[in-house]
C-alpha cells in the first residue's frame, strides 16, 4: 500500500520486463510508470510525494549507477532499487553503499520485488517527512541573529554561561540575555528540547573554526 | 872371279834401286861397288911386286873403303830403318878422317913379302901400327856396333820382315865386319901374314842380299797376284754396283779421292741429257745454276776436305733446259783398311716439293694471319722431331717472347697445375683415336695471373697411322669464361632450382639446388626431357602444354589456380612453384625456370589455416565467456518477464477483479518470453558447436522486416529512423536466421550508436537488399561521422572497439556468421557522410 501519492518509475531498456513489470506493480496496487532509459526518466519532472525507482543496471546510455550518482548528486531523495540480469559483488557493494534500498538479479521472485518496493516507499515516506521537519526546524533557526546562533551553538554543548562567555568574548550577563532569546524565538523551555530541535534541523556542533551549518 | 860375282849381284840391286826408287838398294848397289873397288884394289896390292905401288893402291883403296862404310852406314839405316844415326856418323867422321890422314902420313907399311895364298904367289904386307890405323880399327868397332845394334832393334821390332833381315842381313854385315876388321888389324900387327882380303867377306852380305833380293821378288809377285786377284773381285762389285745405281730412280755420282766425279747413274744421266764422259770429272758442274755454283762447290770442297758427309741444294739443269732444285747429299766412302776412297751422293729433284712447300707456306700464312685476325693463336708440333711452330698470337697468348724458342714441353708447363690432367688425358685421347679434342684450361702466366684458354687440337698421321704432326688453335677465353662463371656462380648460388631447357624440351643446365631439390645428379639431367620432373599422371599431357608454351612464350608463373607437383627421382611428389622465362641462347630459345619448392610454405599455410580456425573456435568459446554476462543478461530478461508476468496475473486473480482479455494478453507475453529464453539457449548452443549450423532457406527481405520491428524500440530511443529499401524477387539464400537476425540488430545497433551526436533530423538509417550478379546483397547505412581510417582496418577484429565499454566482439562475430555462411562483409564510408556496412551472400536457387 502507498500513500496517496506514492509512484513506483520502472526503467528499464527491455520491453518486456517494463510490461510484465508494470503489471505486477499494479497487480499490488501500486501507481506505475516505466520508462525505457534512465535519460527518459530524469526528464520528467520530479514527484512530490513517496517515490520508488527500479531500475536495470546494464541498460545502453545511462545506466542505473550512472543514474544513483546524477540523483545524489542532484539530492534527489528518490529511492533505487536495483534489478538486473547479471550484476557482479562490486556492483552490488557499489549500489548499496550509495543508498539503494536493494539489488534484486533477475529473475526475481516477484513477492521480493513488492516488498522491496514498500520498503523504498517507507523510506520515502520517511525521508520526506524528515526532510520536511528539517525544513521547518530550520526555519525556526533563521530567526536567531548570528550572536544568538553562536551562543546557541555552544549552549548545546553543554557549556556554563559563564565559559561561553569568556569563548565568545561576552559578559556572562549577556550570554544569558541571548540564551533567553533563543529559548525563546525556538519555542523551547529545556536545553534537551533545544537540542532536539538542532538534531531536526540538522546543525551540528561548531567545528573549531565555526563554520555555519 | 870374285869380282865378276860381285858386279853380277850388284846389278840388280842396281836395278831396283834405280827403278823402285828404294834408296836401300842404291846404297846396297854403291856399297857393291865400293867393294868390287876394294877388291881391284887387293888384287892389284897382291899382284904387285913393289912396295910403293903396293902402298900407293892402298892408299887408293881407302877411298873404296871409306865409301863402302859410309854405304854400309845408309844401308843399315835405309833398309832396317833402325841405327842409332850419331853411331853411324860418328862412323863415318872417324873413317873420312883415317882418309884424309891417310893420304897426308907416312904409310905403316914397311915391306913386303910374298906368300902363298890360294896356289898363287901374292903380295902380304909387313907393316907397324900407326895410331891412324888404331882409329880406323877404331871406328870399325864402332861400325860393329852399330850394326848389331841395329839388327837388335830391327829383331825388336817383331815382325817377321824385321826379323828376317836381321838374322839374315844383320847377321852377315856383322859377321863382315868382324872378319874384315879382325883380319886387318891382324895383318897389321904381323899377327898373320895374308894379304888384304877385305872383300872376301863380303860375299856373305852379298849372298844375304841376294836372298833378300830374290825374297821380295818372290814377294812381289805374289802381291801382284794378290792385287790381280783383288782387282778383278773388284771390278765385279764395281759391276754390281753400277747395275743397281742404273736402276734407282735416284741420282747417283761416285768421285774419287781427287774430288773428280767418275760415276753417274742412269738416272742422273737422263736427267741432265748428257753422257757419261761429259760429266766425268768436274764436267757436272756445267749443269748448275751460276747462282748455286759457288755455294755449292764451297760445300762440296769443305766436306770432302775434311772427309765428311754433306747436303746441299742447288739448281740443276735438266735436258730440257730448265733448271730443276736438287738436294744433293754426299758421304765419304772408306775401303776395308779406312783409306779414304772419294764420295757417293744421291740427288733427289725436289722442285714440286718445293713449290709444294711455298705452297704450303703461303697457306700457312694466310692460315696465321686469318688465325691472328680472328685473335685466335695458331701452333704445329711435328711429333718426330719435338718441333714446335707458334704463330705470334699463339705467343702472346702464352706469354712467350717474338724470338724466343719455344718447345712443346714450354707450353705445357704454361698449364695451370689442376688442368694438367684434363688436358693430358683429353690429348692421349685424340693421339689414340686420331681425332682432335676441344677444351678450355687455365694457363698462368709468369706474373700470376690466370687467363682462361679455349683450344681446339687436332692429331695428323701418316699413311701408316703413326702420329705425325699436331695442330692447334688457342682462343683466350677469359671474358667468356668470367661471364660464364659468372653465370655458374649465379645459378649456383641461386636458393631456387634452376632448369634451361631449349626447345626439344630436353635439359640443357641444371644448379646444384635442382638437383638437390629432385635427388639427381647432374650427369642424370643433362639431355633428358622435361617430363622427367613431372608427375606420371601429367606426364602426356606435358610436351603439348610445352610447345604451347614455345609457340609464345612468355615469363610468367605457372600454375595459377592450380597446383602443381614435382616428382622427385625415387617418385615421390612436392608441391611446386615454377617460373618460366624465356632465354633467347646461341642455338635457338631456351626456357629458365625456377623451381621453388613449396611444401615448406604449404604447410605453414596449412598450418595457419587450422591456427585460424583454432582462433575462431577458442574465440567462440571465449566469446561465449564473454558472452555469458550477455547470455545470462539475455535470459534473464525473458525470465523476469515471465515471473512478472506470472505474478502479476496471479494477483489480479486473486483480487477477484479477473479481465479475462488482460489475463490472455499476459499468458500471451508469458509464451513469447519463454520462447526468447529458449532462442537464446538455442544460439548459445550453435556457438559453441563447430560446424553442424542452422540451415535453412531464408528470405532476407523477411529477415529485414523481423528486426526493423524489434529495433524500432531502440530507434526511437535514439530518435533514428529506419528506412528500409528491399529488392523485389530477391533469391533465398540458406543460413541461420537466428544468427542473421543477430548481425542485422548488431549493425544497426550500431548504426543508432553511430549517431548519437547527430542532429535528430538527420538521424537515418537505411537498410536495403540487392541481387548482386548471383549474390544476395545487404547494406545497412548511417549518417554518422563514418569509419576513421584505423577503425576501417581493425573493425572487424577480435576485440577492436571504439566503444568505451565495448566488448569488441560484436563485428567480429558478425563477420564470423557472414562468413560462415559463403559470404562476405565489409564497411566504407559513404559519399554523402556516414557508414556503409554492406554484406554478400550466395544465394540458393531461384
């Protein structure tokens, strides 16, 4: 089962693998579109919404890693799951180590597939909303000023008012005036729920020489 | 009395002394004389009466005395021929001396008395010895001795004439001259008393002479009979002599010692027209030619001089009044006892052999300066005599001098040492046979070098077979020889067989390599035909092919399109190749070919072709490991297909929502998968197995179409489009239409590739069937960029790619399949841009 909005793209070169394919897709309900290259494909616009890849490695043009890489590198989210009708250990290491979901040689077993497909439906579900909390997260951060993100930064640490103080070069009395803000503007009460909030947004510690997240 | 005896002996000797002129019996005769004197004088002395006249015929008497001494003295020495001469003279000294004294002293005489001698009353002297008469005493010892001595010597001489006149004549003197003397000196000396009796003794010499006398009387008569005797044998060999010298057709004279001639034959006699007595003596003479005169007789008088044999020629004149060459030859002629006895001589009329000889010398000179002309050296050995005749050039070719003597033995030992023998035997040859040899040696000339000689040799005999003269003609080769050897070190060297063959076919020169290439020897080639290299079965054929040949020939190889076989001498056969060219020689056209002997390469050839195809098999195979990511590829396509497919239906099933329409069209696509799995199964298997392929009859044009349709997909993936341009009534042709289908996806595949950097518009393929002049033809176009020139030569090779993850192997199999089915493919670039791939393949039937 899908969210409503969940597609599962089929590329693949060979006809009759798109077809039988896709007919089993549908067999499981699932929304289905093929695509016969991995070129076709990144010309369609990209789904909003839980999204699926299966994808043949060996295919003329691009093939399926090749596409893994144009997607990361993108920083499109979609997750691949690999068929194929030979594939050899460092291909399916490769794969896998990019994110792929799973590398399926054909032929598979058609229960497999499906539930490779829901798992890479999940993640993507998953990986959307996390994505989005992310953004939102971040959103909340942007308010802060630069001195109350610095101070902020080192508060998760775990640093007493007065240490960050003297790392800042701030009177201690100040530092709790920008803590108070960020509190604050972040609609958080504990250091725990800040640091929650800057694991959603996905900001990290400062490094030594305090580059932005 | 006695003096009548005395004048009675004398006058023989007188006589011959006179008329022999033998001094012996002059003296002899004298000193008779001088006795008979003596003894008129002892007859008067005994008769007379008074002392003076006694003494005075005594005094007288001396004169007899002395002379008869003296005479004695010469007759000892004429008649014995021995005597010590300085005895006699001093003999004869001391009694002139006694003479002369004689007449100027006193007589010794005093007195006389008579006595009684011989019943007669007669006068003895009685007188003293004077020192005078001691001399004469004296010196008729002396006479004493020297007779005897002279009979001694006469009797050592030996010889039976010596010795009789010394018993005999040596005997008596002495005796005489012991008893003249002693009986003297005794009176004397009063020892007797006798009257002087000195010529009484002497009639014992007398005597003995007289024996003599009448001894060589006696032998003189028997030598006059001896010489009769011999006079007349003479005269009968003379006869002989002179009826065979009649008969010789030769000219034949006789001189004396005296160089007069005093014979003429008949011969002689008819050819100068003259008689005998006109040529007697010098009258021969009058027939020489003036010119010849003076040579001749120098000649004739030097040799007769010294008693030797001589030869001359000279013109004589024969009764016709011409004037005929002569050799004239003279020997000394000797009796028994080796006198001297004149000369005989023969002459021969040698005129026609003379002008024979000009002739013959004129020719000879024509023959020489001919030979020179044409550089060629002329010589003449007279094998009796060792002569040797060698024309200028024959000198310089040998390298003798102009003036030089030259000897056979010279020229042979010009002879370069190893050609001694060829040369040595090749004229012990022609002496045996008579005939002639022809032969080319070395010769060396002083400096070093060696000069090629061609010679030509030819042996004259006589009537009797014997051999007589050798003539020959010598030509330097060199040049020819240096292009011949030339020519012999080039076919010699030569790594192919060499033939010359002239136009009877037969074999004229052959090389070592030939020879080594058929297992002859050269002897076994020289003059057989051609067909000897051949093989049998081709053998009847041959000599037409041959003079086929001769009627154009021409140089080129044999046997295009076919093989050819050389048959060894033991039979059997090799592969090979022959060129022919055709050489213009000295006697007509001859053939060069070369013989290359080809098994070697064949085999290799061979070799390589069953390399090659080792290749294409271990190819395959590797190809099909190759092919095995493909193959599983291509299987597992249909596979998953199925599985789907499969699935999917069962699903729908189970949902309860069945289209009976879609469930079809799923068993459907069900079906074509498994088919596709099982072709590929198929293909893999027909790789794999050698040989054993698919045939069957196909349609190209279907073919087209079939794959048209599968890659149309793939077409408009590329954005190409296909066009397609089939022939009408095109042939079938047999094959594997599996594997067409494959080349055809291959090539347009690539075809498609070709073009991914071409604007969309002009994307085009076009594929077309031919019928070409029995074959089926197809071509697959493109407008890509077209093949690079390094593509073109390499594109169909085994893992040649240009394309990044290319296996290289696509062309490759596709050529493998084409061929494999009696065709062929290729690929040019197309004038209008792009590639051109285009195939052949033989159709069948209609």
């Amino acid at each position: 089962m899908t969210g409503t909005n969940g597609i599962v793209f089929v590329i693949d070169d060979d006809k009759s693998v798109r077809k039988s394919l896709k007919r089993l897709l549908e067999s499981a309900d699932y929304n289905t579109e093929v695509f016969d290259s991995a070129a076709q494909f990144l010309a369609r616009h990209s789904h909003q919404g839980p999204t699926c890849v299966i994808v043949d490695v060996k295919m003329p043009g691009l093939n399926g890693i090749d596409l893994q890489e144009a997607l990361i590198q993108r920083r499109r989210e979609e997750q691949l799951v690999f068929i194929t009708g030979y594939g050899n250990i460092p291909m399916c290491a490769q794969a896998m180590k990019a994110g792929a979901v799973d590398f399926l040689p054909k032929p598979f077993k058609p229960r497999e597939l499906l539930k490779c497909v829901e798992r890479a439906l999940n993640r993507s579900t998953e990986q959307r909303a996390r994505a989005t909390d992310k953004s939102e997260a971040r959103r909340l951060f942007d308010l802060l000023t630069p001195r109350e993100f610095e101070v902020m930064q080192l508060v998760i640490t775990g640093m007493l008012n007065k240490q960050i103080g003297g790392e800042l070069g701030m009177a201690e009395k100040t530092v709790k005036v920008h803590r108070g803000r960020v509190m604050q503007k972040l609609g958080v009460i504990s250091v725990a729920d800040l640091v929650r909030l800057t694991q959603r947004a996905g900001i990290t510690a400062p490094a030594k020489d305090k580059t932005k997240v | 009395m006695l003096i009548g005896g005395c004048v009675i002996l004398a006058l023989p000797h007188l006589f011959v002394g006179i008329r022999q002129r033998r001094g012996a019996h002059l003296v002899f005769a004298l000193a008779t004389f001088g006795v008979i004197g003596i003894a008129i004088g002892e007859l008067v002395m005994m008769r007379s009466r008074s002392l003076d006249q006694f003494i005075r015929v005594r005094q007288w008497t001396y004169v007899p005395i002395t002379a008869l001494i003296i005479a004695l003295v010469w007759f000892v020495r004429l008649y014995f021929r021995t005597g010590r001469l300085w005895l006699g003279l001093s003999v004869c000294a001391l009694r002139v001396l006694t003479l002369i004294a004689s007449f100027k002293s006193l007589p010794a005489i005093t007195g006389i008395q008579s006595r009684r001698f011989l019943g007669e009353i007669v006068s003895a002297p009685i007188g003293q010895v004077t020192p005078w008469i001691r001399v004469s005493e004296f010196s008729s010892l002396l006479l004493l001795i020297y007779v005897i001595d002279a009979s001694i010597s006469s009797w050592r001489q030996g010889t039976s004439e010596g010795r009789r006149k010394a018993i005999i004549v040596g005997g008596s003197m002495t005796s005489f001259v012991l008893l003249a003397s002693g009986v003297t000196a005794l009176i004397n000396r009063d020892i007797v008393s006798l009257p002087y009796l000195i010529s009484f003794p002497f009639t014992g010499i007398l005597m003995a002479m007289s024996f003599e006398l009448g001894f060589n009387l006696f032998r003189a008569g028997q030598v006059a009979k001896d010489l009769e005797r011999s006079q007349a044998s003479l005269f009968e060999s003379e006869e002989r002599f002179r009826t065979m010298a009649n008969a010789a057709p030769v000219m034949i004279w006789m001189s004396a010692s005296d160089k007069l001639c005093t014979f003429f034959n008949k011969a002689w006699l008819e050819f100068t027209g003259r008689t005998m007595e006109q040529e007697w003596g010098n009258g021969w003479t009058e027939g020489v030619h003036p010119d010849d005169f003076g040579g001749c007789l120098k000649t004739y008088v030097e040799a007769f001089d010294a008693h030797e044999p001589f030869v001359m020629q000279y013109r004589l004149r024969n009764q016709k009044g011409e004037y005929r060459w002569v050799t004239d030859k003279g020997v000394p002629r000797f009796n028994r006892s080796g006198d001297f006895r004149g000369y005989i001589g023969a002459c021969v009329d040698i005129t026609d052999l003379l002008q024979q000889q000009n002739t013959l010398h004129e020719f000879e000179e024509r023959v020489t300066l001919a030979a020179e002309a044409a550089h060629l050296g002329v010589w003449e050995l007279d094998t009796r005599t060792n002569e040797l005749w060698i024309s200028d050039k024959a000198r310089e070719l040998f390298q003798f001098d102009r003036d030089a003597r030259v000897t056979y033995q010279m020229m042979q030992e010009r002879v370069h040492p190893e050609d001694r023998a060829l040369r040595d035997s090749a004229l012990n040859n022609a002496i045996k046979t008579h005939g002639g040899y022809e032969i080319e040696y070395r010769i060396i000339h002083s400096d070093g070098t060696v000069r090629w000689i061609g010679a030509r040799t030819r042996c004259i005999a006589d009537e009797n077979g014997k051999l007589t003269r050798l003539l020959g003609v010598s030509m330097d080769v060199t040049e020819r020889r240096g292009a011949q050897e030339l020519f012999r070190i080039a076919t010699e060297a030569s790594i192919n067989g060499i033939i010359l063959v002239n136009d009877r076919g037969r074999v004229v020169l052959t090389n070592t390599h030939l020879e080594e290439l058929f297992g002859y020897g050269r002897q076994e080639l020289i003059g057989k035909p051609i067909e000897i290299f051949v093989p049998e079965r081709f053998v009847k054929a041959h000599p037409t092919m041959w003079k086929k040949y001769f009627d154009a020939p021409e140089r080129r190889m044999l046997g295009h399109g076919r093989e050819l076989f050389g048959r060894r001498k033991d039979g059997t056969e090799f592969p090979v190749e022959i060129g022919l060219s055709p050489v213009q020689g000295p006697d007509g056209l001859l053939v060069l070919a070369t013989v290359v002997d080809i098994s070697e390469r064949k085999r290799a050839e061979a070799e390589a072709q069953q390399r090659r195809e080792e290749v294409v098999r271990l190819s395959r195979i590797n190809l099909l490991g190759e092919m095995t990511a493909t193959i599983a590829h291509e299987l597992n396509q249909p596979l998953s297909g199925i599985t789907s497919n499969s699935s999917a239906a069962q699903r729908f099933i189970d949902r309860g929502s069945v289209d009976l329409g879609e469930i079809r069209e799923i068993l459907v696509d069900i079906a074509a998968d498994a088919r596709r799995a099982s072709d590929v199964i198929q293909r893999i298997r027909n790789t794999v197995k050698k040989g054993a392929a698919v045939r069957e009859r196909i349609d190209l044009n279907e073919i087209v179409t079939k794959v048209a349709h599968m890659v149309a997909p793939d077409a408009r993936l590329h954005s190409c489009e296909l066009e397609m341009y089939l022939a009408k009534n095109l042939p079938p042709v047999e094959g594997d239409p599996v594997e067409l289908q494959q080349v055809l996806i291959n090539l347009t595949t690539n075809a498609f590739d070709a073009m991914k950097k071409v604007p969309a518009w002009n994307r085009k393929v076009e594929i077309s069937t031919v019928i070409n002049d029995g074959m089926v033809g197809l071509s697959v176009r493109d407008h890509g960029p077209g093949i690079s020139e390094e593509a073109r030569e390499r594109m169909f090779e085994q893992f040649f790619t240009t394309k990044e993850d290319g296996l290289g192997m696509g062309l490759a199999i596709v050529r493998s399949i084409i061929e494999s089915h009696g065709g062929k493919i290729a690929a040019d670039n197309v004038d209008g841009g792009g590639a051109r791939f285009y195939l052949n393949l033989p159709s069948k039937g209609v």
